[in-house]
C-alpha cells in the first residue's frame, strides 16, 4: 500500500507463498522446527541457524531464506543470477540427487533434522525465491511510478504481517526485496490484518 492521509493505493504481489514454504523443497511456515536465522561461516562455509523451538530442524522458514539468500551472496557462494559457485563444490554444495547440472547447498545434514533427511536449498529452490523478492521490490516500484513518485518521496516503511515481525531489514535490502531507504523509515507492525479486523468490529 502507498499512500498518506489523504489517499491510499493498493495491489498484490505474488511473494507469500514462496517464504511461506511453497515451491521450495525443504520450506515450511514459522512454526516448531523452522530455521528461522542462518549466518553462514566465512571460514568453513557451514549455516550456523536457529530454530522455532529449538531441537531438531523440520524446514525453513521465509526470514531463513532471506537471511540464507544473503549469506550465501556475501560469502561468495551465490552469483547473481542465482547460480551457485561451481568452484566451491565440495561436501556443503553439491550436484542433487538426479541432477549433475543443478547444485544445492547444505544447510543442515541428516543428524540434525526430524526428518531424518538433509535440509538443503537448492538452484531451483533459489530462483523460485529470486522472482518472489523481485515481485515484492517491483510492486513497490510500479505503484509509486503510477503516482509520479519515487522510493525518495517515502516517509515510512511500515512491514506487516508474521513473515514481516521477523525479517532481517538488512538483508532484505541486501537482495533487493526491499529498497535502501534509512532503516530508521522501517517499522514493523505484526499482524497488522488482525488488528484491522478488531478495529473494525470494534468501531462505533
């Protein structure tokens, strides 16, 4: 939504499902078992994570995949096209199974799972992910562009819903999901359909 007191304008872009766990493999929502921060070692390359819960992982959620995409970009295991680095090939990215053309990246292995299976993101996986964080940052840009505005002319971010009282605003910026505005322009508001809905009904 774009707008101030006075007018409002809205659209929709497709990018929950993906950060909601659809079309990547090992994505699920923020539940019990979701990863839901990874920093990646810039010595052994290995995902460092936290986990909804704690105990064993299950799947990852969106604020896991954007942090994910981001580590692996800042430490040189992701192009921009999405490819991931064939030169670090090794226990940690590998071909999938089936595939010697498509690599993944091991996020977590077999023993620290309840699924008794790899956690692993792979370039399919990523590309899925990339077009969801373009549709948010283009959806964005074109409502402004319908207005005669740019990404300049915003006074606040407000960032909504589940999925957004956990994103890392550094690293959304960093994939350019979001724009580089100051962060002190961003303000997270929860669930901000649910407190909609109680005004409503709760309005004279």
């Amino acid at each position: 939504v774009v707008g101030n007191g006075d007018w409002l304008m809205a659209c929709a872009a497709s990018a929950g499902p993906a950060f909601e766990g659809s079309g990547v493999r090992c994505g699920m929502r923020a539940a019990r078992g979701a990863i839901e921060r990874i920093r990646i070692n810039p010595a052994t390359k290995q995902a460092e994570v936290s986990i909804i819960g704690g105990g064993l992982a299950r799947g990852i959620c969106g604020s896991g995949m954007i942090d994910l995409l981001a580590e692996l970009w800042m430490n040189g295991l992701l192009d921009p096209s999405g490819k991931l680095n064939r030169d670090k090939v090794n226990g940690i990215i590998r071909p999938t199974e089936g595939s010697s053309r498509v690599l993944e990246y091991v996020i977590l292995p077999v023993e620290k799972t309840e699924s008794g299976t790899d956690i692993t993101i792979d370039e399919l996986d990523i590309q899925n992910l990339l077009r969801t964080k373009a549709a948010v940052y283009s959806a964005c840009a074109m409502m402004l562009n319908t207005v005669g505005l740019d990404f300049d002319a915003i006074a606040q971010v407000y960032v909504a819903g589940g999925f957004g009282r956990f994103l890392d605003i550094e690293k959304a910026i960093l994939i350019g999901m979001l724009p580089d505005l100051p962060r002190e322009k961003f303000t997270y508001l929860g669930n901000s359909a649910l407190a909609g809905a109680h005004s409503m009904l709760v309005s004279k």
